[in-house]
C-alpha cells in the first residue's frame, strides 16, 4: 500500500474506510485479515495512549467513559443543535467561547477537551495509515451538510494531514462506484441511510455530467436512532432512567441494541442481552423482526417524506426515476428495502456492499481528479439559499437553494446616508425573508470607502460557492476599488430539522414574508425620500412657489403617517403623491445641474490654449 498518493475516504458515523483506484477499478483498503471498515470509535488510556477503530470498540465496554464514538454527529454543531441526544452521550460536552466570539464545541475525556475536529482527524489517521499514508485525498460527507459541517471535515482532513482534493456528496460518490455515470443519461435516486445520516439526492445523467438536481436529508436519522429505540424499551423494561448518566450501563445498552438489529436483519428473532457481573446484572428480552420493523416504521417514513421532497423540489415523481441506489449500512434492513422499493416502483440496487460503496466511488472521483482518465463532470448543488442582510432587516437572497456548484452570484448595493466610508454585510443562511427567520453566518466589513454623496457608492457584492460546498464572499466598491474578503466559517451549523423547517416556512408563510418585506422595502424608499427631498429644499427651495412648498409639507406630514402604519397600498399611494409634489424641486435641480455643466463646457471652450 506505500505506493498509494491518492485515495478516496468514506468518514462514516459508525465506519469509516479508504478505497483508491488501480488500473482503472476501484478497491477498498482491507487490513491483512481482510477487514475494511474501521469503527469510527477512540479510546483514551489513562497513560495518554489513543486506539482508534477496532481495538477502541472492543475497550467500550470496558472503559466506556474514555471510548467515544459517533463523532460525525457533532461536526460543525452546537450544544443547542445536540440537545435531544444529550442524554445517550455518556461524556461531557461543552461550549467554549473563542476570542472572535465563536462558540465551539469540546469534548471532555481523561481531564481533556478535544474539538469534534480533532477527534474525527485521529480517524482519518489510521484510515490514512492502513492505507500506506497518502498525502491527498477526497473525503465525502452526507449531501445535507451544510457550510459549517464541511468545513469541519476538511479541517479533519487537514489535521490528520491530508491535502483535501475535493468534499463530495456521498449520494453522488454512490453512484460513480456502481457506474451509473456510464448509462449515458438517466435519473438516479440514491438513498442513503448511514449510522448517523440520512440522504436522498436525485441526479440527473447526460453525456457523462452528473447533476445533483434536489436533495434533502436529516441528521437525526441512521441506525443510531434505531439502536436507541431498542434501548429505550429496554431501559424501560428494566425501570432505567437513562437521563440519568451513566457511561457503564449506556455502552453496555448500545453495544447490545447494536447486535440485536445486525442479528434481525438475518433472522426473524434475536435476543438482546446486557450483562454487568460487577453490578450482578443479567438481563435478556427477545425482539422480533415485526416488532423491530413497527418501532423503526416512523422513521423510515420519514425518510420517505424526505425522499418525496427532493422529488417535488426536481419536479418529479416516483416512476420518472430510472435507477435507486441504496447505500449506507442501514440499508441492509429488509423492511427499509422493502419500504423503498414500494415507494419509486422499482428494485434498488443492492449488488455492492452498502458499507464500502460511498469510499469506491470516491476513490472514483479522485482517480478522476489526478489522472482524468474518464470524461465526467459532478455538478453538486447548494442545499440553502445564501444572502445577506439590508436595510430593516431584510435578507436579499443571492445564491439560491439547489443552485449548481460552483455556484456564483453577484449584486450591486450602495450606501443608505452621506459619506459612509464602510460596510458592514451581514451573511445569512436560509430560505425565510427576514433575518430573524434566518441563521446567521457570519460577517464581511468593507473599509476605505471615500467619502460620497448617499446612493453614489457602487459596492458589488460576490458570493461564491466551490466544489467543495464552502462559500466566500467578496465586496468591492467599483469607484475606488476598495476590496474585502472572507471565507465563512461559522460556529456552527444547522440541524437537519431546522433546514426543513426553514424551508417548510418558506413556502408556508410566503405571502406573509412577501408583504413584510415590501413594508419594510416601501418604508425606506419612503424615507430615502424625505431625506433627498430636505437636501434639495436647502438647495433650492426658494425657487418653489409658496404653495408648491405647502403642497411638499402635507405630503410628507401623509407619507409619515403612512410609514408607521401597516397598510401596504395606502404606503405606496402616499410615495406616488410625494414624488408627484416634489417632481417640481426636481425639475429645478435638474435644470441646474444641466446648467452648470453647460457653463463649464462653455468655459473650457473659451480658454485661450483652444481658440
């Protein structure tokens, strides 16, 4: 394996392995006992020795308040965002303030405190040293992460050492390893239940380009989620509070609902047993296949749910898909087979292992990256709209969701009052209409703005969005050329929940978001308005007859009144009358400005150098 530069690494919750290409297959990394999933777990001795994978699994039982595993799940997190799983984490997780005021989140075992960076790097250091320690790499993550999550896995990757080639979908890495880039065109539906996870993406296929047309997902929703339903019947069963921590019993629990649920996929009864001699505890209940399928039934419908809108979000339905793709280890149970396969009206494929098909298809995509041996293009897309926010707290969308990476947009904004000399922008995630139904990302400030007139700096605002799903934003004013940049890293990310909300709001209070923000909209105009109109009595309001400066004073004693109330049509009605009483100090405005550039011409032709 020494001879490996470039391999594809699949950085699972519950497993994690590499895969790399050779004359033209792709094959995973397998120990010399054939193994190729290495446990996403870490075990700390109190000697300051770390295992990773096999060897700290099989020290959970025993050490289970120094083993930590499921480490995806808090990637790119806060504590808010991990409060419903709290209670089955048996170590203490904390939020420590950084100097530029970001909350991150630290784990504490054996008296130290690790970033979930951190620890997901020392995974991608034994899958890199099994794989002979290659210096490049293409990592996937779950097509929902949002910004903040891969940033955090490439941090990992960086960490553990790697030069990070490109974050790919692991949707779209599932579809590479089974060559469905080779059907010619095509829709594919790949549906992913993962340990942590859950995707589904729909691709489309032409000409050797795979486009990401729609995806959804949930982050609280994989074989985590079902390992705990059994172990909430079976703390129930013993009269166990489980909120009430403690690390022994909890790994005992989940090793045990981990076994049982491997075991009913290959039979229709299992016995789940939990033994802890030193507490002369021996318990044992047998679960059933059905009874097992009832408790996960909600779950896997909600999957289905989120299958259905990617569907809608591509504007299709279940039958227009040509091909489904199971991938994820949680694949293997036959009611999710099952369950999915009734839903599109076809047999998914199954022909690959569901564990190793996400680290083939990315070692696929590397391959492709260093040699281009193979004519095919990925086409991701942005899973939230991004913008920033304007005046009365407005977000002005300028990359939209399900937007092709790399993604770019660009609008040009200016300034609100005289001489402003810097910006500060906003950025914001989401698909509601205003800020506070928005998450914030971060900020941009843009200074050396020459002082100007309101409305005559022109400030061009670029957001774009690499392969890797990582946005930049960039502003520059066009008449001095002053320039900011940030690449944004936020504190942390969304939950899978509250993306579907967002967008499940969006759609449900559109109208009322539309009127909100034409208020606010209507509202500065308005007072934009009244501020140029004072400028240019002070400039020339003597030239207006008396009642042309009456008429200006009740329409803007109307528009005033009109600005603090409600009323969308009576706002824009009292803007029309101000602008129809002001159009006479305009006109003269005008006139002079014409005048004056006229006299200057007149004076440059005069000058005795022209004659």
């Amino acid at each position: 394996m020494n001879s490996l530069q470039v391999v594809g690494i699949d950085l699972g919750t519950t497993y994690s392995l590499a895969a790399y290409v050779e004359n033209g297959r792709a094959m995973v990394v397998r120990d010399t006992h054939g193994v190729a999933l290495i446990p996403s777990c870490i075990s700390f001795h109190e000697d300051g020795t770390v295992l990773v994978g096999s060897a700290a699994k099989a020290r959970a039982l025993l050490d289970p308040e120094h083993t930590i595993f499921s480490i995806k799940r808090l990637m790119g997190r806060n504590l808010a965002d991990l409060k419903k799983e709290l209670e089955l984490i048996p170590h203490q997780i904390v939020e420590r303030e950084t100097a530029d005021g970001r909350k991150v989140l630290h784990v504490n075992i054996a008296g130290r405190e690790y970033t979930p960076e951190e620890l997901s790097a020392m995974i991608l250091k034994e899958v890199r040293r099994r794989a002979g320690n290659p210096s490049k790499a293409v990592i996937t993550v779950p097509a929902y992460f949002d910004d903040s999550q891969r940033q955090a896995t490439r941090d990992a990757g960086r960490i553990a050492g790697l030069d990070v080639l490109r974050i790919v979908n692991e949707p779209t890495a599932a579809a590479l390893a089974y060559g469905l880039d080779r059907r010619g065109q095509g829709i594919i539906a790949v549906y992913d239940l993962g340990g942590g996870t859950f995707d589904c993406s729909i691709l489309s296929l032409s000409e050797g380009v795979f486009k990401v047309l729609a995806t959804h997902g949930d982050t609280y929703l994989g074989g985590d989620d079902f390992d705990r339903l059994l172990m909430k019947a079976v703390a129930a069963d013993m009269g166990v509070d489980l909120s009430h921590k403690d690390p022994e019993l909890l790994q005992h629990l989940r090793d045990a609902a981990e076994r049982t649920k491997i075991a009913l996929s290959l039979a229709e009864n299992a016995e789940l047993k939990v033994e802890i001699p030193t507490r002369a505890l021996h318990y044992t209940r047998t679960f059933s296949r059905s009874e097992f399928e009832q408790m996960i039934q909600p779950l896997i419908e909600r999957s289905l749910e989120r299958c259905q809108s990617a569907l809608r979000d591509a504007q299709l339905t279940p039958s227009q898909v040509d091909e489904v793709v199971l991938v994820g280890g949680s694949t293997r149970i036959p009611y999710v087979r099952r369950r999915v396969g009734e839903f599109f009206g076809k047999t998914p494929h199954t022909e690959l292992n569901p564990d190793e098909v996400v680290a083939l298809g990315a070692a696929i995509q590397a391959d492709i990256l260093t040699s281009g041996r193979r004519d095919m293009l990925l086409l991701d897309v942005v899973p939230l709209s991004l913008g920033i926010e304007t005046l009365g707290g407005v977000v002005d969308k300028i990359i939209h969701r399900n937007s092709t990476v790399p993604a770019r947009g660009v609008t040009r904004y200016t300034t609100a009052v005289d001489n402003q000399t810097a910006i500060l922008l906003n950025i914001y995630q989401g698909e509601r209409e205003l800020t506070k139904d928005c998450r914030f990302l971060g900020t941009l400030k843009l200074a050396g703005i020459p002082p100007m007139p309101a409305q005559f700096p022109q400030v061009d605002v670029t957001f774009l969005v690499n392969h890797d799903g990582i946005l930049t934003v960039t502003a520059k004013e066009q008449r001095s050329g002053a320039e900011a940049q940030v690449t944004i890293q936020p504190a942390h990310g969304l939950t899978r929940e509250e993306i579907e909300k967002l967008v499940e709001q969006s759609i449900e209070y559109a109208q009322q978001d539309f009127t909100a923000r034409r208020l606010i909209e209507l509202r500065n105009k308005a007072e934009a308005d009244i501020r140029h109109t004072h400028k240019g009595l002070a400039e020339a309001g003597d030239q207006l007859t008396p009642q042309q400066r009456d008429a200006i004073v009740t329409a803007e004693e109307e528009l005033r009144a009109a600005i603090r109330s409600d009323d969308l049509s009576a706002l824009q009605q009292a803007i029309d009358r101000f602008a129809q009483v002001t159009n006479p100090l305009a006109t003269i405005i005008m006139n002079e400005v014409i005048k004056k550039r006229l006299s200057g011409i007149a004076e440059r032709e005069l000058k005795p150098e022209n004659i």
